[in-house]
C-alpha cells in the first residue's frame, strides 16, 4: 500500500460538519488546491490527502468530507464512518468550526464523538475575520478542549499558531533534509490519471490499487467529485495515482452547475499533468461514444495510455469468442489508440490487477525513451526505402535525416526537402515504423517537420 512516504510523518486529519471551511484551509496549507471550494454544504465526499512543511517539520494532512450525523443519504454515512476511522489512525485531529454561525448541534455531537477517540483535538475557529464570529468565540469553549483557535481560512490569518500547536503535539513529526529526500527519489516517478466516464469503477479501481477506501465508492453515478492523489511502488518505480471525477456529457456538465464544471476541468488539468492515463471501460456493457470521446481528450493532452476494460468478472465466463470480439469492438471505437495496450481486469475482485500496473510500468518507460541520432537514421532510410514519403501536396519530397527533439511524449524532428509537409497517411506509417523498432507502447509519438535546402 500506499502512504509509505506519510508514514514516517505526523498524520493529521481536518474534521468538522460541511462547509465550515476545511477544504479552504486544507488548500491553504498544503498550497494546493486539491479540494473543490464552493458553498455547497458537502463538497468535498473524497479523503484528500497533501503535504505541509513548517520549520523544518513537515507531516500529511488529510481533508475529510463534511461530517453529518445519520441521514438518508448513504454516502454522508459512508463519510462519517470513514472520518471515524481516520480519527483512530492520526497524530492530531483539527476540529474546524464556523466562529459566524457559533455553536450548532453538529457541532457538539462531532466534538462528543471526538472526545471518546483519546486524539489530541484543536479547536479552529474559522471566519473569525467576520465581525460577527466575535462575540461567539468563547461558545466553543464548551467543547473541552485546548487549544482554541481564531483562523481565517479564506485570508491566511491566525494559520501560523494553528501550525505551531500542530507541530508540538506530533510525536512522529521529524526534520527531513531535502538531500535525504532526493535521494529517496531518485527513482523516476511515473504520474498516472485513472479517467473514464461516471460508474465505469474507477473510484474501485484507484482503491483496489492502494488497498484502502480513499475514494468513496456507491452505485450511484459520479460519486467521486474530487481528483485524489497517492503513491504507490511497484518494483521499486513510484507510481502517483490521480482519481478524477467522472467526465460527463457537455450538456449534463452544464446541468449539474458550477461544482460540476470545476470538476471536469479538474480532471482534465489531471491529464494535463499525467504521464499515462488509465482509460477505464465497462467491459459489460462495450466501448460508446462517450468512453471514445474522452480517449480523444486524453490522446489530444499527449498522456501515454493503458485501455482498461473493469468489471472482466461479470463476463469472463463468456468464452474466448467474446475476448475478441470485445477487443476487435474496443479498437473498432478506439482507432486512434491503435497503439494502447488493453488490460481486462475486476476492480472488485482484484484480478489480473498485477497486470496492469506491468502495463502501466512499461508505458511510463517507453514515454520517456531516447533513441541515438545514428540508429534512428538508419531506420528512416529503411522505412523510406519500403516506402517512399509522399507529401502533403503533389511533387516529390525527401526527407534528409531526423533527430530525437523530445520525450514525453516521444517527439522526432525530420528534416525534408524544401520543409514539405508529408502526408498524414505517411506520418502514421513512420510512426508505426518507430513504434516498432524502438518499443514504443502506449505512448503517442509527435512528428515534426523542418526544412533543409
């Protein structure tokens, strides 16, 4: 699992029932901005997990989803019984509280069920740059405990006192030299964006991977609205996993309002940042026009790809025939991934699982592969000699030599006569010829073309 990094830290969750703050604090304190911020009681349902460092002590944050006692929906329970959980686990527990509002039933029953955990608690008074939130401070003295706290979230004030109380009651918290730290790293990491549309398993998928429930997981489409990170290793590689909230039809994005929207474009910053993305099926029910649409997003942001067909367990008993037929439908829908390994797999059962982070491992590799001037020359000579380039327009074209310009992805400059464009048809064909020679899985290959009188 996971959180090997955080275990050699302080572990320090933020509670406290919806919208009082936490996601804004949690932002402003591992300088990030991980947890969707909006007035939305609720919005952050997934354990956000990041990095802060203060005065040479550094230690990992957790932002839990707004705590409410039992309801009708079973996703705050599942909310609540996870903060449970995280409140047995950690150093320090920061109870934050609107200084606005004073003090609510949620309030004192969180801070009742705080007090049976034997966790050092402390009290953050959030707003408190409200005039209102003045005169109610001294309610939440009630609760018991020390210290109690004045912090504006949103502006920054007070957060260096709450860091100073923090620090002092980590027993685990340790001073890391930034030398350790490097060389700690000095195996590549490879980032990977688990993307799919709503209800396809990824939320299984990213937990099946660390074996804990980090991102919620219900029937009901979307579930997950935040991008959650973590570290796994694998043959000693670090691999950083990115969940992201399901990406939706435009029109239904649209409906959904403004959480909605800054979740999309969350998840597509994710594929931004990623090195592979693991493009995650429902092989019950095939690839649609949906799953192809967000393939294309992800081939258009330059990420290597892993197809990822979950759920393998409600059909595997189907027969070889299916096997390929559902491959045979998936590149059919896919064609422009023709070069993307497939993986079959159960989220829910743990099945071929090893599988796919081989594939992943592979693939973050071939991304980043160089190829020698000398060799990568020898084999444009061959390819054009099979067959000779033909350009974009008509006449006749050559291409000189070509050079390596990049990675991440693969990208090859050629040098052609009078800078003639070649023709999509014969650029596909030299990226098939690179692709083979060179080991390029998974991962898109960039042609571009210089000219050379």
């Amino acid at each position: 699992m996971v959180l090997q990094d955080s275990r050699r830290r302080g572990l320090v969750a933020l509670v406290g029932r919806p919208n009082v703050g936490k996601s804004t604090l949690f932002n402003r304190l591992t300088g990030r901005r991980h947890a969707i911020v909006t007035s939305v009681p609720g919005t952050t349902r997934d354990l956000l997990e990041g990095g802060v460092e203060w005065q040479g002590c550094e230690f990992t944050l957790f932002d839990t989803g707004g705590v409410l006692g039992a309801s009708e929906d079973p996703m705050r329970d599942l909310v609540a019984e996870r903060m449970r959980k995280i409140a047995d686990a950690v150093d320090v527990l920061v109870l934050v509280v609107d200084g606005r509002e004073g003090v609510l039933p949620a309030d004192e029953e969180l801070a009742q069920e705080l007090r049976t955990r034997g966790v050092p608690v402390i009290v953050a008074v959030n707003k408190t740059d409200d005039y209102r939130a003045r005169d109610r401070i001294t309610e939440f003295h009630r609760f018991g405990f020390t210290p109690v706290l004045e912090i504006a979230a949103e502006h920054g004030q007070g957060l260096g006192e709450l860091l100073e109380e923090i620090v002092v009651r980590l027993p685990a918290a340790v001073s890391v030299s930034r030398q350790v730290e490097d060389g700690s790293d000095a195996v590549p990491e490879i980032r990977m964006a688990i993307v799919g549309r709503p209800n396809v398993g990824k939320s299984s998928l990213l937990n099946r991977l660390l074996g804990e429930e980090r991102a919620l997981v219900d029937s009901a489409p979307g579930t997950t609205r935040d991008t959650v990170e973590d570290v796994l290793r694998w043959h000693h590689r670090k691999l950083r996993v990115i969940d992201t909230a399901g990406i939706r039809r435009p029109g239904r994005v649209v409906k959904g309002g403004k959480l909605e929207m800054v979740s999309v474009v969350r998840a597509r910053h994710a594929m931004a940042k990623a090195d592979v993305a693991v493009v995650v099926v429902d092989a019950s029910q095939g690839v649609g026009r949906r799953d192809a649409s967000i393939a294309g997003e992800v081939e258009a942001a330059g990420c290597s790809v892993v197809i990822t067909a979950n759920k393998w367990d409600l059909v595997k008993n189907k027969g070889s025939e299916f096997v390929k037929e559902f491959d045979r439908q998936a590149r059919d829908a896919l064609k422009f991934l023709d070069y993307a390994p497939i993986v079959h797999l159960s989220a829910l059962t743990g099945e071929r699982i090893g599988v796919l982070l081989t594939r992943i491992d592979e693939v973050g590799l071939a991304r980043r592969r160089q190829v020698g001037t000398g060799e990568l020359n020898r084999l444009l000579e061959r390819a054009t000699g099979r067959q000779s380039p033909s350009g974009a327009r008509k006449g006749s074209i050559k291409v000189r030599y070509a050079v390596q310009s990049g990675v991440a992805p693969p990208t090859f400059t050629l040098f052609t006569s009078q800078g003639a464009r070649l023709h999509f048809s014969y650029e596909r064909y030299l990226r098939k010829q690179l692709r083979e020679a060179f080991g390029f899985i998974g991962t898109p290959i960039r042609l571009k073309v210089r000219g050379r009188e």
